[in-house]
C-alpha cells in the first residue's frame, strides 16, 4: 500500500509539473494554431466526483456527430453517406464500458479477460488485438479514429478489416471559432474523401464523424477545471472516448489510461516507439485530463496502481 501511495504521489507531481510546463510555453511562445479564444473560468479541478461529473454533463450531454443535413453538408456527397441509424441510439444502455488506451503499460498486463467481460469494448485508431488478446482482449465494440488515421495510406483505413463491421467515430478538428463551413473546406486531414469511400465499401458499418464544435466544448471544459492554462490543442481521443461513452454505460472503465506501475516510456503496447509524451501529452492537454479523471475515479489504489484501470460513473447513476 505504502509502495503505491509514493507512486501515485510521484505521479501526480509529474502530471502536475507538465501542466505548469505547459502553461509557460503558453506564456512565452503564444502558439495558438487552433485559434483558441477562452475567456472563461480557470478553478480547481478539486471538487466533489459527482459534481465535476454533472457539469460535464451539464456543458456536453452527449457527443453530437454529423447528420449530413446541417447547411454546411445538404447537397454534399456527405448528405447520403451519413448513415440514418446513430452511432449509439440516445437511449441505449450498457452495464458496463471499456476504454483501451494504447498505452505501453498495457504490455504484460494481463487485462484481456477482465477488458472483454465488459458489455461494451472502445479501442483507438489502428491498436491491433490479434497478438495481443491477453493483455488488451479481442472484443472491439467501438473505434475513434482521428483523421490522420483514415486519410494516410499507411493505416489502411479502406482495407483493413479492422475497420469494418463495427461502430466507428471520426474525428478532425475545426478551429476554435470555425463554422462548420469553414471546417469542411478546410479540416486538418480530408476526412470527407475516405468517410464517404467507406461508406460505399463497407455500407454495414456504423461510421460516424464528430461534430468538430464539440471538441473545444471538451477542451472548454478541461480548461475551466484546471487551475493553469492548457494546451490549446483539441482534447485526446481517450478523453473524447470517455466523453462518448458517459451518457450510454453505467460504469465506465479505462484501462492504462492513467499510468499503472507499468508505467514505460514505450508510447504504444503495439510497436517499439519510445515516447514520454504520449503518456504525459505533448500536444493534447493530456495532462490535465488525467488529472481530472484520477479526480472522477472510484477505485482504491490497488486496482488504479496495480491491476491498471479507473471507474467512471456513467451520467444515468448520479444525481445533479
Ligand atoms: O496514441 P494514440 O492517440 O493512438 O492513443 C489513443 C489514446 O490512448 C490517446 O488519445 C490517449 O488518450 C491514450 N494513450 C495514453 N498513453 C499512451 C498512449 C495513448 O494515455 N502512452
């Protein structure tokens, strides 16, 4: 208990001294590609679970995607392809969730069994399961896949099988205070082109691109519980993921999302590529968002440290 109580110390002073790092190079260098006008609140992000809980629901009760009928798509070849079923209908439910970092520490974890005893599986990008089932499972209910993943080659995004048969969400960012106009004539990788390929290819699969407002919602709220400036880069796909899922599981899961024990400069359980800042963020504000869900979490130390996975109240357990 004593050697994982100095860890998590040890572990928040480092998420901690990235934010203050962070919010320098705010100050110093004033890069700001997104365009970020925030004028809001900066409080402490040390507030009661359920109340930090509540006013996320509150400013982003569920993660809206692109219907193809706003203005800005009517007569575009995104208007046919959206398909008409949601991504998750607002009244579906699931006992329990699973968020799959692609975090090194998941290597030698061991949480394969434990991840796919969950009703619902989300996974990221191109993280692969075959090889790999004891320590990340194999049930995959869910990808979010951001733009440089459908429109580079590399990933494969039209071929690989990995991408089919099951539910998909797309991101890519619009600016700060961009219309949806502008967004669709100039997102950060041309997530159109491949979106509507796909839905021609693969017209079983329920692929979904996230309104890009909502991004900055997320980042709003990040921003205005941290008591520093952030980053002003669009939230991580792990943090839209949990965003995404709140609304729809009674319980929600992220597995090596914040650092176990494992803890490992590689970046990914996947390949070599050795990285801190995927851990700790370097162009998302990841540290922040770790530190507001080790705030959300209900698990004891143990089971965080050790076994590698925090608990979320989905929205439909708690009172606001
Ligand atoms: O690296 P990639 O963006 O594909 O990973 C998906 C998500 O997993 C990230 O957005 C981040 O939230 C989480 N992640 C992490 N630590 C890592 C790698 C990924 O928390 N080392």
């Amino acid at each position: 208990a004593k050697r994982l109580s100095a860890f998590k110390n040890r572990l928040i002073i480092r998420l901690r001294s990235v934010l203050h790092d962070e919010s320098n190079v705010f100050k110093s260098k004033q890069d700001n590609p997104y365009n970020v006008q925030y004028h809001g609140l900066q409080r402490s992000s040390n507030i009661p679970r359920d109340q930090l809980l509540c006013r996320l629901r509150e400013i982003l009760p569920s993660v809206p995607t692109i219907t193809g009928k706003e203005p800005a798509f009517v007569d575009s070849p995104l208007e046919a392809a959206v398909p008409s079923r949601p991504l998750l209908d607002p009244q579906e439910r699931f006992s329990s969730c699973a968020i799959v970092s692609n975090a090194g520490a998941l290597n030698s974890s061991g949480l394969g069994r434990i991840i796919d005893s969950h009703e619902l599986v989300l996974r990221f990008n191109h993280a692969p399961t075959k090889g790999f089932e004891d320590d990340v499972g194999k049930k995959t209910t869910i990808r979010i896949l951001n733009s440089q993943v459908v429109s580079r080659a590399q990933f494969q995004f039209l071929k690989s099988d990995m991408y089919s048969g099951i539910k998909i969400l797309v991101w890519d960012p619009c600016n700060y205070t961009s219309t949806l106009e502008q967004w669709r004539d100039k997102p950060d990788f041309d997530v159109f082109t491949p979106y509507v390929k796909h839905r021609e290819l693969r017209p079983d699969t329920n692929i979904h691109l996230v309104n890009p407002k909502s991004l900055w919602t997320l980042w709003d709220f990040i921003q205005s519980h941290t008591p520093v400036r952030i980053r002003r880069n669009p939230p991580s796909s792990g943090f839209l993921g949990l965003a995404l899922l709140l609304p729809h599981c009674d319980k929600v899961r992220l597995f090596e999302y914040i650092p176990s024990v494992r803890l490992t400069p590689h970046c990914h359980y996947f390949d070599s590529g050795v990285d801190t800042s995927c851990t700790f963020g370097v162009w998302h504000p990841l540290a922040a968002e770790k530190l507001l869900t080790l705030n959300l979490n209900h698990e004891d130390d143990y089971t965080t440290f050790q076994t590698g996975y925090v608990t979320v109240s989905g929205y439909s357990t708690i009172n606001c």
